[in-house]
C-alpha cells in the first residue's frame, strides 16, 4: 500500500479527467476520491492518460459502466469495492487503534463539485486520524443522499465522508450516517454557504468544528474497501461509525437539492471480506 503520489490543489467539476484521477505504482494503482468525491479536492496524476471522461450515478456513465468508462477505473470491477452492505449484530471489535485529534477552523472552502458537496481543507491546522500509529490527514469530507452504505440492507437519509491521506498516500475514511432528526449546528454553517451551481466554490466564514460530529466512545464497522467514485481505487481503510447523527429533514433537504437526485453507488459484493479487520 506504499506509494508516492503527487497531490494538486483544485476545483472539481462535472467531468473528471482519467489523467488526473490515478498514479501508477509498481504493484498498483491509488487514488483519492478524485480526490474529489469524489474526495480531498486534490487529485492524483498518472501518465499517458489525457482524455476527459465524464461519470455519473445514472445511464450510460452510471456504476454499472464505471470500470468501462476508461482504463484508470478498472478497479470499480474490483474485488474489495466500497460500499457494502453492513449488519447490526455485526462486533465493533477490530485489529486496529484510533486516535482523531480535530481542530475547529474557519475560512475553508465549500464546493459543489457536481457529484457531491465538498468541504475542503487548505492546510494550516492539521486535523489528524492515527490508524495503529500511522498518521492521516482529514483532507475533506463530503455528502452522500441516500447513505452509500446500508444497515441490515437499509439506507440512511445521508451519509457524510470525512477522507484522510497519510504522507505515502494510503487513505483511510470515516462514514457517518445522517438521520433525520434535531437540527444540526454543525450542518448549519456549512449549509449557508453550499453553492447552488456545479463548479462553483464559497469560503466558510464560520468555524467549522468536524470534532464536535464525533464522541470519544464512538464504535466503529471496520472493514477493507475502495473509494465509493471513480476511479474506485482499493486498499481503502473504512470505519463507518454505528451511531448516526441528527440532522434536521430541512438540512437534507438543501443539500439533496445542490447534488444529483441520487448520488449513492450502489452496495457492492464482499466477495469473503471480514469486518473488523485491516490489510497490514
């Protein structure tokens, strides 16, 4: 899962370029939810690709077409793919350690990427997930509307993404499942700013404190997977935490209505994956 990836600063839009959603390695490809969210708001490079490749959660560019849509998303065919169907009875014991240690921030930016609504952050104060010591940093987090992944073959009304990246490039993501219920503060500032139209950008004024969604006793569903968009890379660390939280049916509402009317893949195959444990 060692690589070395070259990260650039930009604003995703509609069409997402095969050549610059992957790097090539010596045993694999990896990517980042372009990263976009497909992702961090960077995105990887990979040579020889140049053509601009359009994807979707529907049609013709839809899940099902993915892996075909061009040669860096092949792995969306792969045997490890994100998300799953998770059940209720399943342990939250796992092999692994987690350490969050969140900062509050303010002035980062929120896109609507034509896929997702993104916040992303710019560097500054680190925001850091430990998985078993190693280091991640929080890049960004954005929106599914329904959850991408289910509970007892179940959807919630929303599932965020909070995606990390460690300095060799191995990505771990949190999956928070979103329910309709009490108005949410955190939600609310980041609300007031979405842009309506694909492309564009806002910068958050508010302080934007991605801590306050988590709790210390906070149970996890462990398992590995891939990233949830093209190009479906896999080696993804995922922790989808069992407890939803609270968002008001409004706050759903103004974010289903910026993003695609369905922007879930669908649940993929396990394929003899075991919940609660990591590839070291």
């Amino acid at each position: 899962m060692h690589l070395k990836i070259l990260f650039i600063l930009s604003v995703v839009i509609t069409f997402v370029s095969c050549g610059t959603n992957s790097v090539k390695d010596k045993s694999n490809t990896k990517e980042t939810e372009t990263i976009h969210d497909a992702g961090t708001g960077n995105e990887k490079i990979q040579e020889n690709q140049t053509e601009n490749v359009h994807w979707s959660y529907d049609g013709e560019s839809g899940p099902e077409k993915w892996a075909t849509l061009c040669p860096a998303y092949a792995a969306c065919n792969g045997k490890k793919q994100s998300p799953v169907d998770l059940s209720s009875a399943l342990s939250a014991e796992a092999n692994v350690k987690l350490d969050r240690t969140y900062h509050c921030v303010s002035d980062i930016e929120v896109i609507n990427n034509g896929h997702s609504v993104q916040i992303n952050y710019k560097g500054g104060v680190v925001n850091v997930l430990k998985v078993n010591g190693k280091e991640y940093e929080l890049k960004q987090f954005h929106f599914h509307c329904p959850s991408e992944h289910t509970l007892d073959g179940e959807h919630f009304d929303g599932e965020a993404h909070f995606v990390h990246v460690a300095e060799d490039g191995d990505i771990s993501v949190i999956g928070v499942f979103l329910k309709e219920g009490a108005k949410s503060d955190f939600m609310e500032k980041i609300i007031k700013s979405i842009p309506e139209k694909p492309g564009e950008s806002h910068i958050i004024t508010d302080e934007i404190c991605a801590g306050k969604v988590f709790s210390p006793d906070d149970e996890y569903y462990v398992y590995e997977g891939s990233l949830t968009t093209p190009p479906c890379t896999e080696g993804v660390n995922w922790f989808v935490r069992k407890k939803p939280v609270e968002v008001s049916k409004e706050q759903i509402e103004a974010i289903k209505k910026v993003m695609p009317p369905h922007n879930a893949r669908p649940v993929q195959p396990l394929n003899g994956r075991t919940f609660g444990q990591l590839d070291e």
